[in-house]
C-alpha cells in the first residue's frame, strides 16, 4: 500500500488482524509518519525497518529492525542503494520466517503459483503427460518382427511388455532392439522374442507421481533413460511417458 493512496482511500483494506511494515531509510518519511496516527487507531501493530534507529518512526513503532548501513553504493553517498538491498534481505527473511510459522507446504505454495515453471513443477503431474491410450505393448511371445513394428508404428521409443492380465513384465526400447540385432545371430531370429528382449523389473512410474520427479528418475541415474513404463499399484500397465513430453510440457 502507498502511503499517499492510504491517506486517500486505501486505509480501508487495513484491519485489527493486519501487521504493517514501514520501509525508510531515514525513519522521517512525512508520509509514513503521517500515517501513524490511522495507524493506531485500528490498533494496527507497525514494523519499521529502518536505517536509522532512534528517528521518529522508530519511537513511533511496536517494532524496529536496524537496517542502517556505514555508505551507500551511489557514488555521492545519496541515492538509496546499499540500503534498499538490506531492507530487501530483511523483508526476505521476514517472509521465510512466516513459511515456516505457518508451516506452508508445496501444495500449498503451488495453489497460490499455478502458472510458469515453478508452478507446473509443483502441479503438473505424469497423468497429465503420459500416453495411456494406443501406446505399444506386446505380450512376451511376440516375435522379434511384432517388436520392430511395434516401435516404429507407436513412435514412442520403446514398448511395454505386458502379460494377458495387462501386468507389466518389461519394456524393449529401441537401443534395446538395436543391440539385439548386433549380436544375434541371423540363423537365431526365428526363435527371438519380446522375453528374450526386454529389460526386466524396470523403472517404472505411478501415474500421481510429479512430472518433475518423473524427469529426475530419467535423468539422475547412472545411464540416463528417455521413457518410463506408467503403473498402476498392481503394476498393471497404464502407459508411457516420454522425457520429450515432460521437456515440451516447460519443466
């Protein structure tokens, strides 16, 4: 709230429950002083972060916090620079002080900052992201033929392998299929199978689970990967979810 505005209207967003914190350098500001009075009227409880202590303000105030400073950064030793950046860590940890008195949580600090990176890191989910409709899954008799189809119809990279009660027994990807076909012997692909091909018992991910920490399981592993077989708690298997999808999401 501007000082000038309050004086002029805006004092009436000012109630009993509220603490208003007063920012001078000086502690003679006549515009904050004036305020004063309305000020303890209301029984407003006042906060001055001040740089100088024993100014009017400060005996004015319930609280003072020393914000004075030896010289500011401005040449002439006049333009406030060195002590708006010292008000400023102040009121940063006045702010953190109350996070942890009200004991905010990331849920809720994420419901007041939906929107941009930090939001979405908070809110945005592996549901919102995930392929769980026409993704590639085969059962682990199919031929290594079905395999090579699979993963280039889909698209996705890699394929779940699933048994008859949609069970996730492993995924193949492509560099799995690719170093199949470096190894194997030609006269051996006949008998080659999605068993044979895919990873067992891999990483896998909840549906609930944070897109985020989705792109961290990805990525902060010894041998980086850039899909994730999507779970149920049955381990029943819902989907893919690719790191392109989360890195196009704006994480």
């Amino acid at each position: 709230m501007h000082p000038c505005d309050a004086l002029h209207g805006d004092f009436g967003i000012v109630t009993k429950e509220d603490v208003v914190i007063m920012l001078s350098n000086s502690g003679e500001t006549d515009e904050l002083l004036t305020m004063i009075p309305h000020l303890k009227l209301r029984s407003v409880p006042i906060i001055g972060i001040l740089g100088n202590t024993k100014s009017t303000l400060a005996l004015l105030a319930d609280t003072v916090l020393d914000a004075s400073v030896d010289r500011e950064a401005c040449p002439l030793n006049l333009a406030p620079t060195t002590s708006t950046t010292v008000a400023l860590a102040i009121g940063d940890a006045l702010a953190m002080t109350l996070v942890q008195m009200k004991g905010l949580t990331p849920e809720a600090f994420a419901f007041n900052h939906p929107a941009g990176r930090l939001g979405k890191r908070l809110t945005l989910r592996v549901v919102d992201l995930m392929h769980g409709t026409g993704y590639p899954k085969l059962t682990p008799e199919a031929k290594w033929t079905e395999v090579v189809c699979a993963l280039t119809q889909g698209g996705f990279g890699a394929v779940n392998v699933v048994d008859r009660e949609e069970l996730l027994l492993g995924i193949i990807t492509d560099g799995d299929l690719r170093r199949w076909m470096m190894k194997i012997q030609s006269t051996e692909l006949d008998h080659l199978t999605a068993k044979d091909m895919m990873t067992n018992n891999p990483t896998v991910v909840a549906p609930e689970t944070l897109a985020y920490a989705a792109l961290q399981l990805m990525e902060k592993r010894e041998s980086q990967i850039s899909v994730l077989p999507v779970v149920d708690r049955e381990q029943k298997s819902l989907g893919l979810i690719r790191l392109h999808d989360i890195v196009r999401s704006g994480l």
